[in-house]
C-alpha cells in the first residue's frame, strides 16, 4: 500500500467527505485556451457517458454533491484541483465511496474523446459557453475596468494571462489542441491526493489503489516560484483615463512594493485589513461615513505579485473628492498613534476569525494543500508573524509602497 | 445528532427561535422584521400611507447607520462581531456573528433596532450611498432584468425594485420613514433566530430583558393589501445595456394564495424538481436549444413566492429570443413528469437536508424562507421530503395555471462608433 501517497485529514467534524485531487502542470502562453478549456471537459461527459444527460444522472446515483474541476495559479505554479464531495456513510447510510471515486476517476482518464480529439459536439458547446461568459464580464463595469488595469500594472504578462485578454486564441483553439494538453498533464499522470472526513485509512487507501494508483503513472513536481512580484509600470505614477456607457464612473489606485521579499508579506497584509478590516476599515469611513462619496470602497491584495488595489465607484462629479479621500486615507497609515490602537483591535479581530474558520471544511482543506505544498503557512504561523509588526514597522513599510497606476473610467451615463 | 429549532414567544409578540449546536464555534443572531421591498401601504392610527419602492431598504440603511449607539457596523465591529443588514421583497433581516460578545450584540440589536433614533437629519445623510448603490444597480444586468420583470408582472402593485429609483429615495420625508417604523417594526412583527454555539438560558434572559426595556407600541396598525389579478400587467419588456450577449427570461405569474404553509413547502420542492426536469441538463430542450445553438450555455431557472403568487424565472443567454421564449412555453404547456428523475431528486434533496448541519449558513437561510417567506415555522427535514410522492408532485404542478407571463429583454446596446 502507498500509505505516504494519500493525505488523508480525518475529522468528525463535518458531515461530508472531500477527495481532492492536485495536478501540477506549465503552460505556455499559446496554450492559455486550451488549459481554461480542458477542466470544463472533463467534468460534464466521459467515454463512458458521453452525453451530459447521462453525466449527470450518474452524479445523481452516486449521490455526489460536488464534481469540479478549476485551474489555479500560484505564482508561476499552475495545476489543476479536482473535486469531488459526498457525504459520508453515516448521514447516507449507504456505501458510494467507492463508486463516486471510481466515477470520477474514470472521468479523467477515460474522458469524451473521438479520434485523437475532445467530442467535437461538447467542444463547441463549451468554448461557445466561455466566449459567452467573457464577452460579459468584458461589458461590465468591474470587469472593463479590472482588465484595464491589469493591462497598466502587469510588467510581467502574469496578470493578463487571462482569456479576456486572449480571446482570439479562445476563438481558435480546437478540440485536437486541448487534447495534446491533456495528454501532457492530466493522461498518465498521477495526482497528489487529498482526502478530509471521516473516513478510516484502510478503507480510502485500498479504493485509491484501486482506482487513483492502479496505474502507478509518474507524479509532476511543484517547483515553480509561488510569487511573481512585479516591478512598476514606470518611474512616476502612470494616470490613465478611459470613458464607458455606464451609470458609475470606476476609480483604482494601483500600489506596488519596491522590491517585494517573502518577508514582506504579513505588513502587506496589514496594510490590507488597516484599510479594509471591520474594525478599522479607513476606507469605508472616509468615502462613506465622512464623505458621502460612496456605496462602497475596498481595497484587494495581491501577495504574490506584491501589490496592493484601493477601488471605489463614484459618481463622476466626485472625481476630485474621491481622489482627495483615497490620498488622505493612504496618509492616516502614517499616523503611528491610530495605527497602534489599531492594530491591536486587527489583532482581536484576527485572532476570532481564526477560530470562526475551525467551522469552514474548505477553509480548513485548503490550508492542508497550502501547507503540503508550501503556498502559505498554518493561519495561527500566520497570526504570529502579522502581529509581532509594530506600527513603526507599518510606517516605514510605506515608504515602499509606491503608487504605480491610477486607473479613472468615467461613466458616461450620469447616474441617468 | 439532528438538533431541533426551539421555538419561544414572548409576552411582546416577538418570536425567538433557538438552533444550539455546540460543535460549532460561531453563533448567528438574526432580527427579522416583515417589512419587505413589495410592501405598498399601511393605516397608522386610522391614517392612510403610501410606500414608494425604496423605503423599506432605506429604514434598513437608516437603522444602522443612526443608532443610539453610533453604526452598527462599526459598534459590533469593535466587539469582533461581523454585521450586515439586508433587505429582500417580503423582509428585512439584520445580523451579526461571532465568537465572543455575542449577547451583548443581541441586546445591542434589540435595542438598536426596536428603538428608533433617527432624526430629520440623519434622513438626508443616509441617502448618498443609497443613490450610489442605485446607480450601481443601474449598471448591472441582472438587477436590470429583475426589476423589469417585476415591472411587468404586477397590475396593482407598484412594485419594481427593493431600492427604488433615486427620485424615490430623494422624495422620502423623516414622517414617512417613522410612520413606516412605527408600523412595521413593532416587536409583534419581528423575529430573531439564533444558531451556533451559545447558552440557551443565558441567552433568552438577554432577549427578555432587552424588550422589557422596550416601550410597547400605543398605536394601531393594519397593513393594506392589495388584490392583484392574475394577469400580467405587460407581456413584453425590453431594456438595451452593455453587455456581451443578449438575455432573454421568461416569467411566470402563478396563483397560490390559498396554499396553507405546509403546501407552500411542498411546493417549494416539488418546483425545484419539476424545473430541473423540464429545464435542467437532463431535459429535452436544454439539448435541443444547446445542439441547435439558440443558447451558449446552460439554462437558469429559479422560483420565489412574491406576495400571493409563485414567480418561475426561465433564463437563457441567446441571440435567438423567439426560438426560446417559443420552447420555454411549449415545455411549460406540456411538461414531462419523469419518475426516476424525481426519485434521483428527491434522493439528492434528502442528502442535502442530512448535511447541512455542518453549515450554519445551510440551517440560516432556509429555516428564514421557510418562516418570513412562506408561513412555515419549521425547518424541513429528510422526514418531510421521504413523505413525498410522485402522484402529490405531478398533481400539486398540474393543479397550477400557468397561462400568465412575461418576456423581458436584455439586448446588447450598440457601442458608440
């Protein structure tokens, strides 16, 4: 038996079991359409149920709650996370463990494919139904203008690595060319293996030698670099403006830290929950409670790349008084005295999230993954690291955060 | 272990209800109040009032942003109590959850809540980030086509959207706003839910300490119904905005006013069912539309209760409107009623009922729907849904009219050359 293959995280906590299953792989820039393609193919029909009808009715019988299949990045990582939950015999009462992973497994090895090719027909039906989810998200107002920053801040080509960037390549990638990908990462390959619930050793390790490691295909490494950092667009900070057919006008400061180190990361992260966190929450306080200018205002970090976004949607005559307040709230960071008091109600709030997340299975799942493959640390290792900072620390880590872009789209609209 | 929910009335009217369950490490408290977006009119004291759209949302907004103690988001927040206010078509709901702290949040809550503080002042200052909120409703599709379904729905009702226009927010006085407050949120039409980890005692002394502090209301009300028909008010809408592909719902007006709440229920299953037969990945016309191209991706579908009536939304993003609204009707007129689809459903129903006590969230919001939207005090459970039949579901869907609907629109506005 390959007893270190399987991680397996019992608990009797959860109703559910979740197997989850990881495939490392790389791709190059020509082949973006073909890796965002393959998980929707391999998780809608097989060889065996070609059609999703059939597909979806043995979902059912095995009485599977969740089958998904989702291409992450970490860095310069990639892999694929398969997904498979059901629920454990002692709320089914029945033994489908087996089934559902054999099922599953037959899926991804034995996909949907004719003549050295996906399924013509279910190729189509899923290119057509991602050009018609991009098409969308390029229309609205979040993802117009996400995708224009991205295009201002990504000195790398990381960001924009992304089919709304690249949608000729969706709308000439063909069923033969997702196949070679397959073939290359999921065919002959054999995942990392996550198991978490209730579920006894033997009896998960014999199913997995019969299904997962039946074929003892080769595993790929994880040795890319987790980060990308990214250097700034330019010397000063780049203002761009663009116009839209929309009601709100969207505006986004873009911050990058001068030479990012792992080290970095929790006063990032400080910088973040300063801003954002409940019980602090400058942003909100000063668009919203003071100002008036806004519904919302928040502000999203980037780890990996070492940056960090403040975004708020405004009317367009609140242009100035927003930019004014954006400034304004980016210099209370260099108030040590709020800073202090601060930090230590982030600190509280931190530590009950903590506790809060004992009670999220794919919180607690995911930070098991992190940890085997050394994306992140523990949320406690964490906790300890963010909070040995001192606001001296916040205020000096400001100095080197630079801003990069400022990103403005006018609504053309005018709240009409 | 199934824990049961603990139902408690106190001698104000309001309604508590109890879900304890020790593994967990979080508590959830919830105040509901019935006063939701639909909402149109009320008699205070034997005077009439009028609710434009917009109102029940903005007492949500005003509520919490002037409480005798300050906001409440940011009051909870300093007590690591994770709050939000929310309000839909039937009620508005306030809630916060947490670890510590937790019944001094409900008695702030209560308190906050049943005691109004506003001023004339505090009217004008909520309103900014309403109107903001509302232009950013105005840039987003799908609120786009809710509220003009909802617009063509209902004859009597003038009901469009939870938030209202910013003309209707704009024309909200400080005497409406507190007539509306004294009328709807007296304890008599509140309730809390509490779910997590907490103790039971302890808790409902907080509860029953905190409204004995209350002052009971010394004024009458009655909300005034409105009897809409049938019919709807406009068969066809259609609004052009940005967007990458044409959307095309078609909407269903369905009687059940005189379903009991223990048929409402029924029905909330049997219609999930009876729609992922004819329209889910299964049926017979999500592989035609899909094989014919008339549709790029799956079909959506979704039912709510909406005053007296059922509302059944069949979506689709298509170029091809005629075509699917033409087959959504076909579907609908001669439905399939498949046994082995509804004992696979039926099945995966019990299996997601066995499981949510690993969830909160999964007891929370279905236990409030049960309650605030269909009159029904109960969580269901693998019992009520082992109970069903095929004959009930077949006969409980056929006994439905579904003549009336509405088509609505969205169509890609051309971009400015």
């Amino acid at each position: 038996m390959n007893q270190s293959k399987t991680n397996l995280y019992k608990t009797e906590n959860f109703r559910t079991i979740l197997v989850q299953l990881i495939f490392p792989f790389i791709s190059k820039k020509e082949e973006l359409a073909a890796s965002i393609l393959l998980p929707h193919l391999l998780v809608h029909t097989s060889k065996k149920y070609p059609t999703e009808e059939s597909f979806y009715k043995k979902i059912m019988e095995n009485a599977i709650l969740e089958m998904s299949c989702y291409r992450e990045r970490i860095g310069k990582q990639q892999f694929y996370q398969v997904m498979l939950e059901i629920p454990d015999e002692f709320v089914l009462k029945e033994e489908i463990l087996e089934k559902a992973i054999s099922f599953l497994i037959d899926a991804l090895y034995q996909p949907n494919v004719i003549e050295d090719a996906f399924n013509e027909d279910q190729f189509q039906l899923e290119r057509k139904s991602l050009q018609s989810r991009v098409k969308n998200n390029v229309k609205n107002i979040y993802g117009y203008s996400y995708n224009a920053i991205l295009d201002l801040v990504d000195t790398d080509g990381y960001l924009i690595e992304n089919l709304e960037h690249n949608l000729e390549q969706l709308d000439s990638v063909t069923a033969k060319d997702v196949y070679t990908f397959y073939k290359k990462n999921i065919q002959n390959i054999e995942p990392y293996v996550f198991v978490f619930g209730n579920v006894e050793t033997q009896k998960i390790e014999k199913i997995l030698e019969k299904t997962v490691y039946k074929n003892q295909f080769p595993r790929k490494i994880i040795d890319k670099p987790f980060t990308c950092y990214l250097e700034r667009a330019a010397k000063e900070t780049i203002y761009k403006n663009d116009t839209g057919p929309y009601h709100q006008s969207y505006l986004a400061y873009a911050f990058k830290v001068e030479d990012m180190k792992e080290e970095d990361r929790p006063l990032l992260s400080l910088v973040y929950r300063l801003l954002t966190g409940d019980c602090s929450n400058l942003l909100h306080k000063k668009l919203r409670d003071e100002k008036d200018l806004v519904y919302s205002a928040k502000s999203t970090v980037f780890h990996q790349n070492g940056m960090l976004f403040i975004m708020a949607l405004i009317h367009r005559k609140n242009k100035e008084k927003a930019c004014e307040a954006i400034m304004e709230t980016v210099e209370q960071l260099k108030n040590k005295e709020l800073i202090e008091t601060l930090l230590d109600k982030l600190k509280e709030e931190n530590r009950i999230d903590i506790e809060k997340w004992k009670d999220n299975k794919h919180f607690l799942a995911s930070e098991e993954i992190d940890i085997y493959f050394g994306f992140d640390q523990r949320a406690e290792e964490l906790y300890k690291q963010r909070w040995q900072h001192t606001a001296e620390d916040v205020t000096r880590f400001l100095d080197r955060l630079k801003l990069d872009v400022v990103y403005y789209l006018e609504g053309e609209k005018d709240g009409q | 272990m199934d824990n049961k929910i603990v139902e408690k009335k106190l001698s104000n009217g309001a309604t508590v209800y109890l879900y304890q369950d020790q593994t967990k490490h979080v508590t959830h408290v919830s105040l509901g109040v019935r006063m939701g977006g639909i909402d149109r009119g009320f008699i205070l004291d034997q005077k009439e009032h009028q609710i434009p759209d917009g109102v029940a949302h903005f007492l949500e907004h005003l509520l919490i942003e002037h409480s005798s103690y300050g906001n409440l988001l940011h009051v909870f927040a300093e007590k690591n109590l994770s709050s939000n206010g929310g309000t839909g078509s039937l009620y508005t709901r306030y809630y916060f959850s947490g670890v510590t702290h937790i019944t001094e949040g409900i008695d702030i809550l209560i308190k906050a809540i049943s005691i109004p503080y506003f001023t004339e002042e505090d009217i004008c200052k909520t309103k900014p980030a309403i109107i903001e909120e509302i232009r950013g409703c105005n840039d987003s599709k799908m609120r786009r086509l809710s509220n003009l379904v909802t617009e063509n729905l209902f004859q009597k009702i003038p009901f469009v959207s939870v938030i209202g226009t910013e003309k209707e927010i704009e024309s909200i006085t400080y005497e409406l706003a507190k007539a509306c407050y004294d009328a709807y949120y007296r304890p008599s039409n509140q309730i809390l839910f509490i779910a997590g980890n907490f103790d039971m005692d302890e808790v409902l002394d907080t509860i029953e300490n905190a409204y004995a502090s209350i002052p009971e209301p010394t004024t009458s009300w009655e909300k005034i119904s409105i009897e809409e028909p049938l019919e709807v008010k406009k068969k066809k809408g259609l609004i052009q905005m940005p967007s990458g592909t044409n959307t095309v719902q078609v909407s269903y007006k369905v009687s059940i006013k005189n379903h009991s709440p223990i048929e409402l229920l029924k029905l909330d299953f049997y219609m999930s069912y009876f729609l992922r037969m004819n329209f889910g990945v299964t049926s017979k016309i999500y592989n035609d539309l899909l094989t014919s191209g008339t549709i790029t991706d799956g079909i959506g579908f979704v039912h709510y209760k909406l005053g007296d009536f059922l509302i059944i939304d069949i979506q689709a993003h298509t170029e091809e409107e005629e075509i699917f609204t033409n087959a959504v009707e076909s579907v609908m007129k001669t439905p399939i009623y498949d046994e082995d689809l509804f004992d696979l459903n039926k099945r995966q129903e019990k299996i997601d009922i066995a499981v949510r006590p690993e969830k909160l969230g999964s007891i929370i919001h279905p236990f409030l729907e049960n309650l605030l939207s269909l009159g029904y005090p109960y969580l269901d459970t693998v019992e009520d849904v082992e109970a069903e039949t095929f004959s009930e579901f077949k006969e409980m869907i056929q006994n439905l009219d579904f003549s009336n609907n509405t088509i609505c629109i969205i169509e890609k506005e051309e971009e400015k050359k």
